[in-house]
C-alpha cells in the first residue's frame, strides 16, 4: 500500500519541512507576545496594555504556541523526518492522510492567525470557566481554529501510528523497536484518545456560550466540570509531547555514547506508565477545586507517581552517558538541557501535586513556571536535539557546531532565568496572568522578562544556523558540479 | 518558607499562621530534594562532560534498582507528608471563631457573628477562625500568601475553610480566579487581646438596655460623637441639644417634624434630607445599627433638652 502513491508530494521529508517552517514562524510570534507579557508587570501603572489586552496577550500566546508549537513539534516534524528511516521504511503507512493532516494543519493555522488578528480570545488557552462563558470577546474563531488543529492532530497520529504498527510485519518485533519509535506510537496513541475529548470540551464550551443548550450546567460545579474535560485531553496530550520528546532525547544520547544501552524495554515501559498515569492523573489540574477528599488525595498520588517512570527514564540515560566515550555536538549539549529542564519541571511538579504545597500554589505563577520548564524547556530542546541529529541526515549539511553550542547555552540560560523567578514569585504569591506584580518582585520579573529575550535570541541564532547551513550546501553542491 | 527561599527572597514572607510551618515542611522537603538532585543531576553531568571517562567495565550496574528504590520512597514519603497536612486543613477545630466572606462588586465583605458587615478583616492571634465563603454569581479565591492559605470558591457554592493567625500585624489578601477582580486588600491580625477590644467596639452596646441609656451608649459607641454634641455647640453636624423642642429646617426650604421616622431616616439615609447650613456628609449606617438600637438613638436624641 505504500509503494502505490509515490507522488513526491506526500514525501514525508517535505512534510516534516512544511511543519517546521509553520512551526518555526509560530514559536517566533510566540516567543515575542511572551516577550510583550513579561514586559507588562513591569510597565507598571501607566505604561502597557490594559487588562482586556493583557488577557488577549496571554490567551493567543498560548494558543499559538501550545496548538501550532507544543503538540505537533516532534511528533509531526521529528516523526516525518526521521520515522520511516527508523523503522527501516522508505514511506509512511498512510501517506495520503498524512498529507492531509499536513494541509489541515495548515488551515487551521490560517484560522488561528485569523482568529489572532480579528477575533483574539481573551479566556486563556485553556477556556477557564467561568471567564470563558461570561467573556465578551468572540471565542469562536480560536475554537474553531482548534477544532481544526485537533483534526489535524488525528490524522497525523493516525498515520504515525499505523507506520509503526506496519513496520511490524516480515520477522521484526515491538523489541527490535528504538526508543524514538516507541515514543511516537505511544504519543501518537495519546492523541488519538485525547483530542476527541478536546472536541467534547469544545462542543460543551460553544452549546453553552451560544445558548444552544445548557450542556453544562449553570450549577455549582460547572466550571470544574470543564475543566475536567479540557484537563483530559489537555494533560495527556501535553504528557503526550514530552514521551516523544523522550524518545528523541533517547535516540540522541544513544548515538552520542558508546555506554550499554538504556533497555529498551524500560524505556518502552515506562512512556506507557507515563501515557496511563497522563490519564489517571488529570484531575491535579483541579484540585482544590472541589474535588472530594478521597478524589483529590487520589489524583495526588497518582500525579506524584508520574514521576517514577521518568525517574527510571533518566536514571537508564544517566548510565549510558558514564560511557567510556561521548562524542559533544549541539545535539547532545541540547539532550543534556532537556534533561536538566526535565527534572526540575518534575521535581517542581511535585509542588503542585502535594495537596497542601498545591493548595497554597494554585493559580500562581509557579505554576506558570512549572508549565513553561516542562513544556516549552523541555520540547523545545528536545525538538532542537532531535534537528541537529536529522539535519545532516537530511541534508547531508553539518550546521556550525559553535553557534550551536552557544545557542544551546544561551537557551539554557534564557529559560532558567526566565521561569526559575516565577516559582519565586509564586511563592510569594503572585497570581497568575496579572499585570502586576507583587511587593518585592519586581527584580524577580525584571529576570524573567530579561530570560525571555534570551531565549528569543537563542531561537533566532538556532533558526539562522540551521537554514544557513542549507546554503552552504549548495554552494558545495554548485562547486562540486 | 524554608530558607532557601527565605535566602532568596530575604525572608519576605512570613510564616503567619499554624499551617504555614506545615505546608513549609512539605516545601521544605521537596525543596531540599529539588536541590539536591538539581546539584546531583548538573554536577553529574558537568563531570560526564569534563572528566575522565569510565571504562566500560566499571558501569555501575546496581544504579536504576538503587535509583528505582529511591524514587519510589521519595515519591510515597512526599504524599504522606503532604496528606497529612492537608487532613488537618480539612477539619475545623471546635469553637473556631466563625467570619462570613463575600466578594462584591464593591470589594470584600466580612460579616462577623455579630451581625457586623464591613469590608475590613480582622483576625485575632492564636484562635482558630472559621470562614464561610458565600458563593456568588462569579467564581474567586481567597487567597492570604503569609497563612499559606488559597481558597478557591466556586460559582454559587458554599465552602468552609479555615486558618489560626499565628503572627501580628497586616497581610496582603488577594483574590486571583476572576481576572476582573483584582480586590487586594490587608488583613488586619490584632496582637494578644487587641481583637478582642475591636470585636466588643463594632459590638456595641448591650441591646436590652433601657432605650434612652441603650441611645446613650449607642451614640458614644458608633461614633456619632465626631460630628454631634449634646451641649449646643456646632462641629461637623448639628448638635442634638433641644432636638425635640425644634422644627429642623432642610437645604431644600422645607422643615421637618422631629420625629423617630426623620431619625431613623438620618441615620439610615442621611442624604435624603440634609439640614440647611451643613454639607452633607453623614455616612450612612445601613447594616451596622438594628432598629431597636436605632429607637434607642432616637428615645435618646429625643431626650436632650
């Protein structure tokens, strides 16, 4: 079935290229309404947006970096590229929906960008009730936009899945599977069952806002009861991105070391662990918010035992990498940023999974904090590792391995600075999305806001490296005719 | 919190209340760890980068059962810690002082067992407090940084919490789910015996008094004394001296009759009819004075000859 549409339009290789130059325009935007956010506390009274701007600021940031960045990086580009050639396949299973996921990414980003410019959402990209019923802002584009995206998303799992599952046949078993081919199953898997659940929270959310139906209910409980459905697909998916961004990292220490290998088998074991407890877990996104005691001690020691399985995932790393060689590229310098995020975005996600510490820190930014070192610490340099391992592969060019470093280093530096405050703050309290800050904070967000740059400049100096390194090749491959 | 963070910040927040030492411990302790591995994790690797490198035969094989083990205690000795703490926010003591809270268009409100309603929180020290938050048309949170202390209250739903200041002084109270209403206000904890004297003076007087003492006590008790006399002389209002005996003249032109109705008027809606020669600043006293200690102001006002 594969060898029977070999149009080189659905070459999953331009795929990949058509997500990341998407993707790389969204996390630029993204990365500069960040910018415009830590900017505002500190504008203080008189200068900066008012709060209905702020509150568009921060919902189409999150929008665009969560709907067009987060959920698709690895798997869509990563996966695209390096797939197929992992599991010793020249195409994908599905290359038509594949193609079309593409296109319906596409939309629906031209939706989003729509939705952006005309109609901003001003409800958080989560839609937090009771905000997001009583807003006067028209949500509809942005659901819209997302109900696209989330087509999109099935689609593109869908094939990603079948790939791996149709690689099984002629003697090769779930075994002989690397960790990166693992992990895309298994965070495409995760999709599959958790964006129709988005398409729930979606339909609930506009009945309820057009006044079509009162699906949800005017009663006590009814933001919680969104937000139960949001956090279902939402928790997963974002637990979905990492399990891949797991198995990118695993692919690039494995071919930087020559250390036993991680078993497989562990790390394979575990991304299921941590796709199950994604599930189980995701009520910690409202707790204490009425959740009886026996459910919220429940979800408690579920969203704490997520971390075992990333435990055993580092800890089998950790070993390899005490090999007797190691071969230092940006790649690895970005697996080894991933995996310094990773812990602290785990470690600092216990704060909000202990009931009392959780309690006192909700809807703080150290939840923001918490969020960001997971979820954009941790895919964006697992999705920056994964890119420096398959450009040569690709194209055959080595980008500069010192602006690669630096760049590395100064993402490292430009995220910690930037969201390592914000546990601070939250500490002391300083509410979530507010523009202003908190007594004694202002050198904190100063930090944060000074971060951000340097993580903005980091993304540009990746961004350049990178394609640069595709002119000098053909130079090369002009002077080499 | 601990001191760490303490270090960090230079201690500026203070451990307020009794749970505050508790929910610290449970910061403490995942704190603690979350450096500890940081150093762990960054030294390790800086050392996998830069150091000698081990040969293959000295892998350290017992590392992920070791690891394994670890983690697991960790992550079972974090959830027993925090659960307990949070048991123990669960159950309010007996004979805590009780508060209900509201949050309006106009701010906070506090309504104190006496039936007292105002936008100011004052706690005592060392005595549990009880509040219930009344659920509204929007949703909030009562959130008080320095008692570690966040509750989120649901659209239209009831909910208890409670909390035992432990510290003096004044400390910021915030709200943060609506991001329409960013009421931030300080609550006030009164130092060993100064709730008390606050509590007894927006009290007032004892009800089943006679009406003209019970107005007596009344009128040295809310206030009125800032702006009235009993001896003829003028401050911010009018004195009381002869009340009965003569015909108010009003702003407008018109008199009024000294009756209990134009009192009980004045002092619930003093805008509606101002005496001529005064601005009209009185404030109202809706929802501090019953009737029946309004007829004592009255039978009291009455009496001045």
């Amino acid at each position: 079935m594969k060898e029977s549409t070999n149009s080189a339009q659905v070459e999953h290789g331009r795929i990949a290229l058509g997500y990341a130059i998407v993707l790389g325009l969204a996390l630029v935007a993204g990365a500069l309404l960040a910018l415009g956010l830590g900017m505002q506390p500190l504008a203080g009274r008189g200068g900066g947006a008012s709060a209905e701007g702020f509150r568009r600021l921060y919902s189409v940031h999150g929008l665009l970096l969560v709907f067009l960045v987060v959920l698709p990086a690895i798997p869509a580009v990563l996966g695209n590229w390096m797939l197929p050639r992992a599991l010793g396949r020249s195409a994908m299973a599905l290359p038509r929906l594949n193609l079309l996921a593409f296109q319906i990414y596409v939309v629906g980003a031209l939706a989003l960008l729509l939705a952006v410019c005309f109609a901003p959402a001003d409800a958080g990209w989560s839609f937090e009730l009771p905000y997001a019923l009583t807003s006067s802002a028209s949500l509809g584009w942005s659901l819209l936009a997302m109900a696209v995206l989330a087509t999109s998303f099935v689609c593109s799992s869908l094939n990603l899945f079948a790939t791996v599952i149709a690689s099984r046949g002629g003697g090769r078993t779930w075994g002989e599977l690397s960790p990166f081919s693992w992990s895309i199953a298994i965070a495409s898997l995760m999709q599959l069952i958790a964006v129709p659940l988005l398409f729930v929270a979606l339909v609930l959310l506009a009945a309820q806002r057009s006044g079509a139906a009162d699906v949800l209910g005017t009663g006590p409980a009814a933001d919680v009861r969104f937000a139960q459905w949001f956090w279902l697909f939402g928790h997963p998916a974002l637990a979905g991105a990492l399990v891949a961004a797991l198995g990118i990292v695993a692919e690039v220490i494995s071919t930087h070391t020559s250390g036993p290998r991680a078993a497989t088998r562990v790390e394979a074991t575990s991304m299921i662990a941590i796709a199950v407890l994604a599930f189980a877990a995701a009520g910690v996104h409202v707790l204490g918010r009425g959740l009886s005691d026996a459910d919220a001690a429940g979800t408690s020691a579920l969203a704490l035992a997520t971390g075992l399985p990333f435990a055993l995932i580092v800890l089998g790393w950790v070993r390899e990498l005490q090999g007797p060689q190691l071969r230092a590229t940006p790649a690895l310098g970005f697996a080894l940023c991933f995996l310094v995020l990773l812990c602290v975005g785990g470690m600092s996600g216990a704060f909000l999974a202990v009931l009392p510490t959780a309690s006192a820190l909700r809807e703080t930014c150290f939840a923001t904090a918490q969020f960001h070192y997971l979820v954009v610490g941790g895919t964006l340099s697992a999705l920056f590792a994964g890119l420096y391992l398959a450009w040569p592969r690709w194209f055959g060019v080595e980008p500069r391995a010192g602006w690669g470093f630096g760049a590395c280093a100064l993402f490292f530096l430009g995220i910690n600075l930037a969201f390592f405050p914000l546990f601070v703050l939250g500490y002391l309290g300083q509410p979530r999305r507010s523009t202003e800050i908190v007594a004694g904070g202002e050198h904190l967000g100063e930090l944060s806001a000074f971060g951000t740059a340097l993580v903005v400049v980091a993304l540009v100096i990746t961004a350049w490296n990178l394609l640069s390194s595709l002119l000098g090749e053909r130079k090369t491959a002009e002077e080499a005719a | 919190m601990s001191a760490t963070l303490a270090f960090a910040t230079g201690g500026m927040l203070p451990q307020a209340s009794s749970f505050a030492a508790s929910v610290d411990q449970s910061f403490d302790l995942v704190t603690w760890f979350a450096v500890f591995l940081g150093v762990l994790v960054t030294g390790g690797l800086s050392l996998l980068l830069v150091g000698p490198r081990a040969p293959a035969a000295v892998q350290r094989r017992r590392l992920m059962q070791y690891g394994a083990l670890a983690a697991l205690l960790l992550v079972v000795g974090f959830f027993v810690q925090g659960a307990r703490v949070w048991a123990d926010m669960q159950v309010v003591p007996r004979g805590a002082f009780p508060i209900a809270v509201a949050l309006e268009d106009k701010g906070w409100s506090f309504t104190y067992p006496n039936g007292f309603v105002t936008g100011e929180l004052h706690l005592p020290i060392d005595r549990p407090v009880r509040f219930l938050f009344k659920g509204s048309e929007r949703a909030y949170s009562f959130a008080i940084p320095a008692f570690r202390m966040q509750v989120p209250v649901a659209l239209r739903e009831d909910r208890v919490a409670w909390v035992q200041p432990t510290l003096a002084g004044e400390f910021d109270l915030r709200t943060s789910i609506d991001p329409r209403a960013e009421t931030s206000i300080q609550v006030q904890v009164h130092a060993e015996g100064g709730f008390d004297k606050w509590y007894q003076d927006i009290s007032g007087p004892d009800l089943t008094l006679p009406p003209i003492e019970l107005g007596q006590k009344s009128y040295q008790m809310r206030g009125c004394t800032q702006c009235h006399t009993v001896d003829g002389s003028k401050l911010v209002g009018p004195s009381f001296k002869g009340f009965a005996t003569r015909i108010h003249k009003l702003t407008d032109g018109t008199t009024v009759e000294p009756t209990d109705e134009y009192i009980k008027e004045s002092v619930l809606d003093p805008q509606a009819k101002v005496v001529e020669g005064f601005e009209p600043v009185m404030p109202s006293f809706r929802g501090r004075l019953q009737d029946i200690e309004i007829a004592g102001l009255a039978a009291y006002i009455k009496s001045l000859q």
